[in-house]
C-alpha cells in the first residue's frame, strides 16, 4: 500500500505545528491514492511524540532514536531520513518549508536522487496519473507553477506554515510505531553544537492568533510605529503589504502574501491595505478580518468580516486609547 510520509519536526522534544498540518493534508492526499499516512520522528529520547503523531491521524509512525539525532544536525538526519525511504519506500514525503525542513529536504532529495519541490502552497493528487501535483509561486510569484515528479520516488515537497489546518486531535489513537536502528555516528556529524543562544525576539507572523497589518496607506515609518504600539497592546504581531515593505518602511520578515507570509490568525487587523490578490493570498485565511480604509471600492472590503470606511489614524488612536484605559 502506498504511504504518504511527513517528516514531523521537533525541537527540544516540541512538535512544529507545520508537522501537524502536513499530517491533515497527507490525510487528503492518503484517501485520493487509497494509501496511508506515516509520521518519521528522528532525535533522541523522542518516543513519547508518536502517540501525538497518531492522535493527529497517522497510521503509523516511524521513530529513530540515537545520540546523533539529539539536536538538529543536517549530516545524521538527512542519512537517517533518506535510509527510511530506501528500506520503505514511501510514495511521497512532506516536509515544512521551514529553516530546519527546507536544510534537511535538499539533502534528502539529494541522496534519494528524486526531485523536491520546494515552498509549495497547494498540493493534490492527479486523478489520471496518481501524480503529486505541488504548486508554487514561480518566477517572483508572477506565474503558479504546477510541478510533477513522474519517474523517481518518493515525491518530496516541502510546504509552507499556515497553508493547511490543523486536523482534529483524536481521543486514543490506534496505529503502528516502528522503532527503526540506523548507523550513525559523530564522524558522520562533522559539527558538535558547544552552546545555543536562542535568538531574542522573533518576529513569529505564522502563529499569530492577532495581526495588525499596515499598507501604503499609512503614509510612512514613523506611522508604523503607531501600528506597533496598537500591536502590542493586543499582543498581536505586525504584518504589512509588501508596497509598505518596498518602501522601507518595514523589514521583509513582516510581509503578508504571495511571495510574504502566510499566516491565519484569529483576527487580522488591515490598514490602508487595499487588498491585492497576492496579499490576499497570505491572510484570506483569517477567522475574523477587520479592514479600514477611506476607499469604499477596496477589494479588502470584500473579504473583511467587519470594514470601517474611514482614516486609519483615527480608528488606530481610538483602539490605543481604549485599550490604555482598560489597562489602567
Ligand atoms: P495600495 O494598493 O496602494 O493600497 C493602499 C490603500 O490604502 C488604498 O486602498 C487606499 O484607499 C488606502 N488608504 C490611503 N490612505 C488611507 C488612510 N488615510 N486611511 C485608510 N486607508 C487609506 N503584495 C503584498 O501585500 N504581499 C505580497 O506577498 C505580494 N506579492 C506580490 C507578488 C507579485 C508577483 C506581484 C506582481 C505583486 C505582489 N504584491 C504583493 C503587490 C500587490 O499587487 C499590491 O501592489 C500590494 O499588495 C498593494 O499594497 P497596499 O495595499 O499597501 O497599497
């Protein structure tokens, strides 16, 4: 039976959310090829994350433990990874388009010598072939590429944060884990990792469950510094258009969109956004969408649950003052 793999990211015995989300879309993909899913666990003293894997819709799990695999290493998980699939030989493997994913999928891919797709946004199987059809954004977003992989196996893709939900965590999941030994060692490593200083604060758009966004509507910086107070009174996280970002009015990390982020946060806050497609494309996901902008044509407006018609700066300094005055 074919098998749908989804290398499940952890860190510090922490589960990257993106692993759970590549498991509900395996799920889909799984049901069309009449196959299963199988979540890969690599690291050490990890066994007490397959039963997650399973709660959240695997079949099975195979789970690697060695010293080698304590802490993220490219060397002993891409030689872990890829001798799996040598033995099982799964039909396809997803990964996160993470820092981490996409280190590990290159070499994978490398060593399977299959092609990778790499930052997809959709993923569905052919109905005629049974081929993994992976779409991206190519050529600087400007066109969607839809990408086969028809003579090697497994299929690999690694899939952007965000783009998938979540499945349904299920109540006592049955299925199979599959304790797998494999030959590594620290010559094979070639790095040791002395000391980890994690970085300050990051900017962490994806998982935001509040965004407050700005776009070329706001007028400049020293705008977005109002932004930034709104946002942290709401612990929310800033995002902008990528207009606002070219105009160096913000850092690229904070861009929403097409060739941005992805993100679906609880409520996402749009000012003087206009609501392009490519930005749509980043936040239409949202649960609650709040648009304010003087233009009552907005194609923002479309989308938002709730649209103020009206000047960003008045709705940002009455928001400020009545959750200071609820502060207090
Ligand atoms: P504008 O479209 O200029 O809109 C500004 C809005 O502010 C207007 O609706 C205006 O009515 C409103 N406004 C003006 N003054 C006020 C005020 N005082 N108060 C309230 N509202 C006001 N864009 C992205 O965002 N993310 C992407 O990832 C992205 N990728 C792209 C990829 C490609 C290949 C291409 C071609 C484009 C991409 N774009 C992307 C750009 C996109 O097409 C739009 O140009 C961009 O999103 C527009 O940004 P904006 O809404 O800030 O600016």
């Amino acid at each position: 039976m074919k098998e749908v793999w989804v290398f499940i990211e952890q860190e510090e015995n922490k589960i990257h959310p993106v692993s759970f989300e590549l498991l509900g879309i395996a799920n889909t993909l799984a049901e069309d090829l009449s196959g299963r899913i199988a979540g890969v666990i690599l690291g050490s003293e990890v066994d007490n994350l397959a039963p997650e894997v399973l709660a959240y819709g695997a079949h099975k799990v195979y789970l690697v433990e060695h010293d080698c695999l304590k802490y993220y290493r490219h060397r002993p998980y891409a030689k872990a990874l890829s001798d799996l699939a040598k033995k099982y030989h799964p039909e396809i493997l997803l990964l996160g388009a993470t820092p981490l994913g996409r280190d590990l999928a290159g070499g994978v891919a490398t060593l399977l010598e299959t092609g990778l797709t790499a930052d997809v946004t959709e993923l569905s199987i052919e109905k005629e072939t049974g081929y993994l059809l992976m779409t991206r954004p190519a050529y600087g977003g400007n066109i969607m590429a839809t990408i086969v992989c028809p003579h090697h196996r497994p299929q690999m893709a690694t899939v952007r944060p965000r783009i998938f939900s979540v499945p349904e965590r299920k109540e006592n999941p049955k299925g199979e884990i599959i304790k797998e030994k494999i030959d590594l060692s620290e010559d094979l490593a070639g790095i040791e990792r002395l000391n980890f200083i994690p970085k300050e604060k990051t900017v962490n758009l994806e998982y935001a469950d509040v965004v407050v966004a700005g776009g070329k509507g706001i007028g400049g910086k020293r705008e977005f510094e109002k932004l930034k107070e709104l946002a942290e009174l709401l612990s929310a996280e800033l995002g902008a258009s990528r207009l606002a970002v070219e105009s160096g009015w913000i850092s690229y990390e904070h861009q929403v969109g097409q060739t941005g982020k992805t993100v679906r946060p609880k409520v996402y806050l749009a000012f003087g956004i206009s609501g392009a497609i490519q930005h749509r494309a980043g936040m239409q996901n949202s649960d609650f969408i709040i648009a304010v902008n003087t233009d009552k044509g907005a194609p923002i407006f479309k989308i938002a649950d709730m649209g103020i018609l009206g000047d960003w700066k008045v709705v940002a300094e009455a928001l400020i003052s009545a959750l200071k005055k609820e502060k207090d």
